[in-house]
C-alpha cells in the first residue's frame, strides 16, 4: 500500500496516451491537442494524443474502458460515448469510466443552405407542415445530431412521420449534401460550418444556447425563438474505472490550469466556436448523469433500425 501511494504522488513519470475516438483533423481531435498541449505543461510529462477512429467511436472508448485504471491511458471524447449505448452498438456508458473533468462545450445551430426560404429556426415546422414528408434533415445516424433533431422535433410538434432523415456517414458529406441542395437541413456549429456561415454558403437559424455567440451577434437563439432547448457537444476527460482518485486530482488540475490561459480560451471561442466549461469531480458526475437522461429521453422518439 505504500508503495502505491508513492507510486501515485510520483504520478506522472512516463508520457500520458490520450485516445480520441476520431480521426485527426475534426473539431474533437483539435481541441483536444490543444488544450493538452498546454496541459501537459503542468504535469511535466507528454500528453501524447492517439487518434483510434471507427466502430462508431466506440473503439477507442473500450481500448480505454479495458486499458489498466494507472492514468497512463486517457479518453478525449464527448456525449457519443452514451449514444452509443442508446443506439445498442454497445453495452456500457458514462459509468464504464472515472470522468475526470468537463472541458469545453460546442454550440450546436442549425442550418439550411442560401437560397432555402427557411429564414430562422421557429420557421421550420411551418414549412415541413406545408411540404409533409418532403422535407429533408441531414444527420449521422446514432450522432449527435440525429439526437439534435429527435430533440428538436418534439420540442416544435413536428411528427418525424412527416419528415425525410438522410443518413451520411460524417459530416464533411453532410457539408456536401447541404451545399448541393440534396437536403434542406443540417445540424452544424461553428467548427463544421463557421466558414460557410461567413461567406453566405450557408444559413445559420438559431443558436442553440442560453446566450448568443459573439462571433454570429446577429443570429437568435433557439429560445429566443419560443423553441425551448439548448444543445451542445459536450467534452471531456475520461479513465478507465478504477484510477485512483490522487491520479484523477492531477490530470484535473492539469487541464483546468491550461483552460486559464488566455491565449487558448481564445482560440477555443473564436475559431472553434466553443465556451470553456470547466467541471470535475461531483459537479461533472451530475452534469453526465443529467446529460444522460436527456439523451434518453431523445432516444424514445428515434427508430434505430433506419
């Protein structure tokens, strides 16, 4: 036992692999190497992140879920690791692993393409109640957007019955699909689709936020709209189950100081169209727990089989 315990005082004495669930290059894998980055600056080790793309993102989280609970393998993912409990791709969630800390939120917005006559989001229903069953969504089936719809949906009385949802298997397809008019609707945010909403590609509807972004001021959120709703995608840390607490502490308090340099919360909202948002411990068990339920609760109106 005292070996152990000096064991994990000493923690960290080799470099820390970090598994995102994705390939490089995507909003997921760029904020990740930021943020630990600067955080690996505190632990005195290397953060070295391993991009283990496929099975849906679920073959990351298990190489993590089944990795040794040391702190030496870490997972960088987001609300996907429930999803894919929802969607029976596999068996465990949230509570396979220790949540070490919240660290940044994506705002989610819906988004038609230039010339659509859909103006804002609270238009939307109107429309697909005028053009039943020819309206198209674009999502990622089993994604976070496919939950965004479902979400959306039930909160504007559209029947999905009344609706076409197109599946692409990512979303460079799904920037495709809106740009060539295929679909009339798409879940983006400012990583996917920043450009596009700048250069008038594309129409931002709404802001699925409490508060508007600074970089889009113009643009009104969802609740804003009488549609009453936020979404985001939600990142963080995670270890296998069974890490000892002291080991959790210290990546924590690593990635909570990068997250105070001012140089990187800069970067994360205005080019990654993100807010930092910092938990850990109790506070991000609670956010999970209720994450999870709202999933859940989405998942009721989605048919999987499709």
């Amino acid at each position: 036992m005292a070996f152990a315990s000096t064991a994990q005082a000493d923690y960290p004495e080799q470099d820390i692999r970090l598994i995102i669930p994705y390939g490089p290059g995507g909003a997921t894998d760029i904020l990740f190497r930021l943020i630990s980055q600067e955080a690996e600056k505190t632990l005195g080790e290397s953060i070295v992140p391993v991009n283990m793309a496929g099975a849906g993102a679920t073959l990351g989280s298990r190489n993590v879920k089944d990795a040794d609970p040391d702190g030496y393998t870490l997972l960088g993912s987001h609300d996907t690791i429930a999803l894919s409990k929802l969607a029976g791709t596999v068996d465990y969630s949230f509570d396979a692993f220790e949540p070490i800390a919240l660290l940044t939120q994506t705002i989610n917005i819906p988004t038609a393409h230039a010339n659509h006559p859909v103006q804002s989001a609270d238009e939307i229903a109107d429309y697909v109640s005028e053009n039943p069953g020819q309206v198209r969504f674009s999502m990622i089936p089993s994604s976070t957007d496919h939950f965004f719809w479902a979400q959306f949906f039930q909160e504007t009385g559209i029947d999905m019955a009344d609706v076409r949802l197109v599946g692409y298997p990512d979303t460079g397809q799904q920037v495709s699909a809106l740009m060539a008019e295929e679909v009339d609707f798409a879940m983006f945010n400012l990583p996917s689709g920043g450009a596009f909403f700048e250069d008038g590609t594309f129409r931002a509807l709404g802001i699925a936020h409490p508060e508007r972004l600074e970089s889009m001021p113009d643009v009104a959120t969802l609740r804003e709209q009488g549609i009453e709703m936020d979404h985001s995608t939600s990142r963080g840390i995670f270890a296998p189950k069974g890490t000892p607490q002291e080991v959790l502490d210290t990546i924590a308090d690593a990635y909570e100081q990068a997250l105070e340099n001012e140089e990187v919360q800069s970067r994360i909202e205005n080019e990654f169209g993100s807010v930092v948002r910092f938990l850990a411990g109790d506070d991000y068990q609670a956010f999970l727990d209720e994450n999870e339920a709202a999933l859940s609760a989405a998942a009721e109106n989605i048919d999987f089989q499709n």
